[in-house]
C-alpha cells in the first residue's frame, strides 16, 4: 500500500497518569632531541579523548551544567527502543566507564510513554493548525506510563516498553510516543500540538515531532498504520487493506467498463484475436 500522505493532527484533550560531541585527538609532543640523531625521534600514538572523561575521583564533573548540556549528554547514553539493537523490547540507558563519565552529579531524568488515538476529522468544528487548515486527523494523547530516572551512567538501565501500547496487533487508528525529558514531568502545555502523520523525517529516518519544551532531550513516534480508516472518536471502520491510503493513486489507468474501448473499432481489424479487444 502506498505511503499515507503528509496529513497533519491536532490535539482534542490531555491526560496523565502517575514519570558528543566533538572527540579530539591529543597526545603529549615529542621532546626536543639532545645533541645530533640520526633519524627523527618518532611521534607518541595520540589517544582519543572520550566526550565525557573521568577525573582523578572517577567521575566527570558536571557542576555548573546547563540545561542544555544535560540534554545533550541523555541523548548521548539513551537508546530508544528503534535505536536499542541489543534489546528491540526497551529503552536502554548505556553504560560506557570512562567514556560517558559516569558523572558526578546525577541527572534527574522523565521517560514518558503516550498512547495517541486518531480520528479523522469530522465536519469544521475542529480547532485549526498553525497554518490556518482544519486538520484531517485529530489525536487524543494520554500518558500511560512515566519512569523517573536519577542516573549518572554508571550501571546500565532498561526500561521495558508497555506492552499493549507497543503490541503487534493494536488498534490500526492507534499511536505512541515516547518523550525522554530532563528534570520534571511534561505538562499539558509542553506536548506537541501538532503531529504529522506519514510527515517530516529527520536524517536518521526518524519521524519528527515538535514539543513545545526546550527540555526535551530526546523522543520516538510510533505512527498509526491506518488513520484513514478511524471514525472521529478513533474506531476502525473498515478493513485498512480495502481502503487506501490517501493520496493514493488508483492501479487502474481508466476505470473499467465506463472507459474502456474497443480496439477494433478504431482499427477495423479482421483479427481481433490478435490484439486485445479492450484496454482498461
């Protein structure tokens, strides 16, 4: 089935429940030689300096962070569960001794996983997108399971992905998404507004979601496999292989019989079983 076209989605109402770097290469210099040598004292191998080195106390100290460097080091240790290859089933905090520190200071950590349920658009009344357009789908977006993390990478951690939100066989109308926040729970005001569905994607390949929080530090959409076929409060209503997708382009070049033709006809042929008699 074809791809499902850009189509975007607007929030109806909130829910919750109680949750690099640059490397550089250094090396010491080579020490001047005394006297003449006959051959060049040969250089020291320089060794990679990890993004977050330990210190002489066994920890990278992290006094004096910004919100935005604790960002950057989450989104360092963090696997989501499409980028954990060991453990497709988890999110995984990863812990690498003496190359993302552990740090000296824990980091308090939000993983929250939200269940989303589409449904197409039903009538005007809905509340427009920030281009002005009614949306096609609307989602309602609940919180189904938070895990507040206090981590400093010195042990690896998994949290396992609630299984009826991720399971096989969910509803086609239903989505999730997981956000990887530092400090304190997202708010109502902090979800995103807007979500594309079959939208934007990032290099990775990863769909894009835009939060209204700058403390996001890393997230994960699990689209709807058949919006397209949800009522407005989110039931299927059809089989989704019987419905296509939007946007779609029907297989057929004309529909069949009203535009079909008879070769025949325009050629007058006296073998018309030499040549198809209708082209649809």
């Amino acid at each position: 089935m074809p791809a499902v076209a850009v189509l975007a989605v607007a929030i109806l109402f909130t829910g919750g429940c109680s949750s690099a770097h640059d490397t550089s290469l250094s090396g010491d210099p080579s020490e001047s030689a005394t006297g003449v040598s006959e051959s060049p004292s040969p250089s020291p191998t320089p060794s990679v300096t990890p993004p977050y080195p330990t210190g002489a106390s066994g920890c990278h100290d992290n006094t004096g962070w910004t919100a935005e460097d604790s960002k950057d080091w989450v989104r360092f240790v963090v696997d989501t569960p499409q980028e954990n290859y060991v453990d497709e089933g988890s999110l995984s905090v990863v812990s690498l001794p003496g190359y993302d520190g552990p740090l000296c200071r824990k980091i308090t950590v939000q993983v929250e996983f939200w269940k989303l349920v589409y449904g197409v658009a039903d009538g005007a009344d809905g509340e427009r997108l920030s281009n002005g357009l009614q949306p096609s789908y609307y989602f309602d977006i609940r919180r189904v399971k938070r895990v507040e993390l206090h981590t400093d990478a010195g042990v690896d951690q998994k949290i396992a992905l609630p299984a009826s939100l991720y399971a096989t066989d969910r509803s086609p109308c239903e989505g999730a998404l997981l956000s990887i926040t530092v400090g304190k729970p997202l708010t109502s005001k902090e979800l995103p507004k807007e979500v594309d569905v079959g939208g934007a994607r990032d290099v990775s390949g990863r769909a894009t979601v835009d939060f209204r929080s700058q403390r996001v530090a890393d997230y994960e959409l699990s689209e709807p496999s058949a919006p397209q076929v949800c009522s407005p409060d989110g039931k299927p209503t059809a089989d989704p292989a019987d419905v296509p997708a939007p946007g779609s382009q029907p297989t057929d070049l004309y529909p069949t019989p009203e535009s079909s033709f008879d070769l025949g006809d325009i050629f007058d042929t006296s073998a018309p079983s030499a040549i198809p008699s209708a082209i649809p």
